[in-house]
C-alpha cells in the first residue's frame, strides 16, 4: 500500500535505527523507511519471540517482506554497550521497542519499568553521545490517563495511574526534559490505538475481532463494549512518524509532545460489529465482565498540533481499515494464533 511522502527528504538516503523493528509498528515503519530511500538498521532483543498468548511469534519484517533489505542488530535494551553499538553511526532514531501489553505490565511491573524507562535511558544517552541529528520516541495516549476532558491535549498534565501508562509517561517526561538538559533533538509521539495487519497480540480488539470475523467464530472481548477509543490505521501511523521527523528540521520541535489520531471516539461495540460488516457476515461476540484492570473507559486525541505544524492528516477511514485488516488476516494464516 502506498503510503504519502510526508518527511520523505527528512531521512532519504539516511541511515536509521528503528527499535523494536520485528514488532507490527516498527516493522511497518521500517518499510516505510525503505520506502523513502533510508538504509534501515533494527534494533530488536536477542532469543525467540513470544506472542501475548505464549506461542511462537513471526518477525513483522518477515510478514512485510522486508527483513533482507534491512539491517538487524540483536541487543537487549538493558544492554547499554548493545544499544551504544546499535546507535553509532545512524542519523536518526525512531525509538519504539517497550513492553507494551498492559496485561503484562500488571503482572510484571519491574519488567515493564526496567525496559519503558532504563532502557529508554539507554537509547537516549545513545543517541547524545552519537551525536544523532533527530530522535522519535514513542510515548502513548496511555501517558495522559484519566484526563478532567476530552479530547486529549499536548498541553494536558500527564495523569497516569496504572504500570504500562506510568512507565511511558515517565518516559515521556524524560525524553522531553533531556531535550532541555542535553539539547537533544528528540520529540515525542503519543498516538492512538494502532491497528492494521500484522499485530500479532492477540489480546487486543482489532486483531482478535478481525480474525475472528475472517474465521467466522466468535470473537473475544475483554470488555464489556462500552469503553471508547481513538484508532490510527497503521499505515497513518507510519506518515505521521515521518511528519514528527521532518518537524524536527525545523525550529519547535524538539521537546515537544506530537498527538495522531483519528479525532474521533469509537466504542468497543462499535469496532466489533463494523468488522463484522466489512468482514462480510455477522457474528455474535462474547463480551467480558466490564471494565478490564489497569484500563481507562473513554480516549482519545486531538491531533491539531501535529496536522498544522506539518500538514499531516489520516487518509485510512475507520472502515477501510478494518477492511483491509480482516483480508490481511485472511491472507495470512500463518500470522493466527
């Protein structure tokens, strides 16, 4: 799928580092680098994947097609000398290995500290000491929390209660202050929930519901239907990683939080029966008790700032992207649990 060019002359014929490039983001952004003409270096954990559900997980660069068009450097976030060698000699960085399952993060909050914050830490010394020319972190909507109001703002004070949020926010707050203490040209994004083919955590709603409704089986929920949500097809996710990056060429930038979403609210009952309907046949759904642990009821982002600083904008519409996100998993059993 061809994706727009925003901050295409940002990283051509650069070479980047994306962390946690195997994972479904970043081996789509990686893609997206090739795309523009960037020599692509990922940066993943040494040892065998796991999905969320404990099976066997494929790289998103081998699913993309991608993996020998980039380069793979095998080191632990922990790692610091690992990370350091990893870092040296790229232009720019798009830091996005974490632990991002926030089921795991309840039960594993040292863990999900040690790797969303020290080896956030890592990164960034990494890229001062590298001299990097522009650093993209990504944060989370998780960041802000329980908000006064929504839509939530760049502005808003982060409010995170549970481990997964506090760990991001935390490292939020770092990048955005080592941009201030060091001068480190680094921004960071908070996006919606991201969705498309290629995730592979099965617990999530997107992809459970669209292999579900590809399998014509009932889907999972772990809710009750009710919470809200913000969602950024993949491939928007991409442009608007491109977009933070070209912004940081200018004077702004640096330091500064970077919304993308759609701006616009979805129930889980919502989501649910739109990829039934794209899908093409109805299911019936086995909804959760109501409210799961460590989650937040009603989120989503206003992506103002993002789309008048650099004119970037989602060009994926909810439906088409449940779409193209059932025929994905339609297309590659392989990819199901």
């Amino acid at each position: 799928m061809a994706r727009r060019a925003w901050g295409v002359a940002s990283v051509a014929g650069d070479r980047v580092l994306v962390t946690g490039g195997h994972g479904f983001v970043g081996s789509h952004l990686a893609a997206g680098l090739l795309a523009t003409g960037s020599a692509v270096r990922v940066l993943d954990r040494p040892g065998p994947r796991q999905t969320d559900l404990g099976g066997p997980r494929a790289s998103g660069l081998d699913l993309l097609g991608v993996r020998g068009e980039v380069e793979v450097v095998e080191a632990d976030l922990l790692d610091a000398a690992g990370v350091a060698a990893a870092v040296a000699g790229c232009g720019s960085v798009f830091h996005l290995a974490a632990q991002t399952i926030v089921g795991v993060a309840r039960r594993s909050p040292h863990e999900t500290v040690d790797v969303n914050v020290r080896g956030s830490w890592n990164v960034f010394l990494a890229c001062r000491d590298a001299d990097v020319g522009k650093v993209v972190f990504a944060s989370s909507d998780k960041a802000y929390g329980t908000a006064p109001e929504l839509p939530y703002r760049e502005d808003f004070p982060l409010r995170a209660e549970h481990p997964y949020d506090s760990s991001k926010a935390a490292a939020d707050v770092m990048a955005r202050g080592l941009a201030r203490e060091w001068g480190l040209p680094i921004a960071v994004s908070r996006f919606a929930n991201v969705y498309g083919g290629g995730d592979l955590n099965f617990t999530r709603l997107v992809p459970e519901t669209a292999i579900a409704v590809a399998d014509r089986r009932a889907p999972r929920i772990r809710s009750d239907g009710a919470p809200r949500r913000d969602f950024l097809h993949v491939d928007d996710a991409v442009t608007a990683y491109l977009a933070i990056a070209a912004a940081l060429d200018g004077d702004g930038a640096a330091g500064e939080a970077f919304n993308a979403g759609g701006d616009r609210p979805h129930s889980v009952r919502e989501v649910v029966d739109l990829t039934a309907a794209v899908g093409g046949g109805k299911v019936e759904p086995e909804y959760g008790p109501g409210l799961p642990a460590g989650e937040i009821l009603d989120q989503y982002l206003d992506s103002t700032k993002l789309r008048a600083q650099t004119g970037w904008a989602p060009a994926v519409d909810l439906r088409t992207g449940l779409s193209r996100t059932v025929e994905w998993y339609r297309e590659h059993e392989e990819a199901r649990p």
